[in-house]
C-alpha cells in the first residue's frame, strides 16, 4: 500500500469535510439554495474519500464498498451539479443542463454493451434521464426561476432509488485494483455500473458547464455569433473572448468571478477524467484526481462573491467589506 493511498484521501477528507461546514456556514447567513445543494454535495466528497481512507487503514469491507460506491458513483458529481443549476435558475443554463442528463443517459445507454446483464438498466436509466431533461428544459423556457427545483426533484427521488439498490446489490469481484490497491467499480453489478452514469457524467458535466457559462457571463465579450445561435453562439464567443479575458487579467480589470470559475470548472474537470480512466482500468491517477479537484474547486469558491463573503469560526475572520475599507 502505497503512503499516498493514504495521505490523499486524508487530505481531500479534511479539505471536503471543511469546505462543506463553510458552505453550509455561508448557506446559514444567506439562506440562497444553492449554498445548501452544494454544502450536501461537499459533504458527500468528504464520505466518499474518507471511506477511501478507512480503507486503505483498515481494509475494505462490504460496508465501506457500498458507502463508497453509492457516495463517490452516484452522489457526488449530481450534487454540485444541482447546486450549480439552483446558482444559474435566473438565466438559461437549464437548457445546458438538460444537454447534460440527456448526454449522461445517452452514455448510460452506450455502457450496456460493456457491462454484462445491464441492458435493463441501461434502457431504464435513459429513460429517466430523457424525462428529467425534458422537464429541465421545459421548465427552463417557461418558469426558469424554478429550474433548480426541478432538477433537485428528480435528484431527490433518484437518490432513495439507488441507495436502495446500492445497499442490496450482490457484490462479487475484486474492490481493488490488484496493483495500485486503488478502489474500482469492478465488484457491483452492471445494472449498478450503468445507472452511475447519468449522476456522475450528467452532474459533471453541468458543474463544468455552469462554471463556464458564469465565466462568459463576467468576462469581456467579443461575440462573433448572434445570440440567436444559442448554446452554439455561447461556445464560439467564449473563445472568442478568451484573449481579451487575458489582457483583462494582466490588466488587473477583470471580474474575479471569472477566474473563480475557471477554477471550478478544471476543478470539476479533473477528477471527472480520472474517474472516467478508472472505470477503463486506469487506476493510478484517480486519487491524485481527486485532491486536485477539491484544491481547486475550493480556490473557486473562495474567490466567488456568490459563494463567500466572509469566513467565520466563532467570530468573522475575514469578510469582502472589511477587506474593501482598508483598500
């Protein structure tokens, strides 16, 4: 067992466990929906890679496989993605994140050619996610403030669900990788393996999306499409818009919204590759994954006036206001 196994997921644990009390901290002054969804998302990193920890002390166990796989599969990228759709309800990023759980279904349905005995899952868990799309998308045309709702509505509902079948699976194979002794999906049932898909691909994806998004919401825009090309024209400006963003930036003219959220988005970015290589084999990089993703996700946040205006143990340490009257 290599120290790293374990120091790791100590590190992204600590870090986890801190950064969900600080959210959930902001969440009790501000009482914004988004700050929950995401202190609860935070809260189930901090599960997941602590149940990699004890693991990699103790041993792995039945119990710490399903905590594991049910957190870290399922869980986690849907929640920060909900809470990044509840901080976007006022624009039109619904329609992305609709994109995003129909894309997630569509892989779900994709992986049943991998998995053995999933083809029931892999049909039931896209047409779950067809109807969660339309209905996010629906929404989002004509009642977008509630768009969050919505999402948070079938994630709720999903969430009983596969808890469920999570805790009666039948578990058989390896829980670890035989040579980094890193933990793999491997040992739960493919209907379990392709029903993952539209949480964590589908959560992801809208995680990276909405951080994008808000970064070309805050930076300076040069727009070589029409607004009327839609998610098209957002893609095409955003790069088009990338070179002035960096002068912006050298410039010290620059919303710092749009770094924060660049943050969030390779830090979302990042362990949804690694984990992805996991599900392929590619064990090695997935714990390194998921430290960077919790640094830099935190960074963001940090950043973010939406996110953080003070930080409090007791008494405020440090708040924006204070910091901009000794400025």
């Amino acid at each position: 067992m290599s120290a790293l196994n374990i120091a790791l997921p100590a590190a992204s644990g600590v870090l986890s466990f801190a950064f969900a009390g600080l959210v959930l901290d902001q969440w009790w002054q501000r009482r914004h929906a988004f700050q929950l969804v995401w202190a609860i998302g935070l809260l189930f990193y901090g599960i997941s890679t602590a149940a990699e920890y004890f693991g990699g002390v103790f041993g792995w166990n039945t119990t710490l496989y399903r905590t594991w796989y049910l957190v870290g599969a399922f869980l986690v990228p849907a929640y920060l993605g909900t809470g990044t759709i509840y901080l976007l309800s006022k624009t039109r990023f619904g329609f992305f994140a609709a994109a995003s759980v129909l894309l997630g279904g569509l892989f779900s349905l994709a992986a049943t050619s991998k998995y053995a005995g999933s083809s029931a899952g892999g049909y039931i868990a896209f047409g779950v996610a067809l109807i969660a799309a339309v209905s996010i998308a629906a929404t989002t045309a004509y009642r977008r403030e509630l768009q969050g709702h919505v999402a948070m509505a079938f994630l709720a509902a999903g969430t009983v669900l596969v808890a469920a079948l999570v805790l009666t699976a039948p578990l058989s194979g390896a829980y670890l990788d035989p040579n980094t002794q890193v933990p793999v999906g491997a040992a739960a049932p493919g209907y379990l393996r392709v029903s993952s898909i539209p949480f964590n691909a589908g959560g992801g994806l809208a995680l990276v999306f909405g951080a994008i998004y808000s970064a070309y919401i805050y930076m300076p825009k040069r727009r070589v499409l029409q607004a009327r090309f839609a998610a098209l024209a957002i893609a095409a400006n955003f790069i088009a818009s990338l070179p002035g963003a960096a002068t912006a930036l050298l410039q010290n003219r620059l919303n710092s919204r749009v770094p924060a959220t660049i943050l969030i988005a390779l830090g979302a970015f990042i362990p949804g590759v690694t984990s992805s290589l996991n599900r392929f084999g590619i064990t090695w990089s997935y714990y390194l994954g998921e430290f960077l993703g919790i640094v830099l996700i935190f960074a963001g946040f940090l950043i973010s006036e939406e996110v953080f205006r003070n930080l409090r143990l007791g008494a405020t340490w440090w708040s924006r206001r204070s910091r901009a009257v000794e400025s």
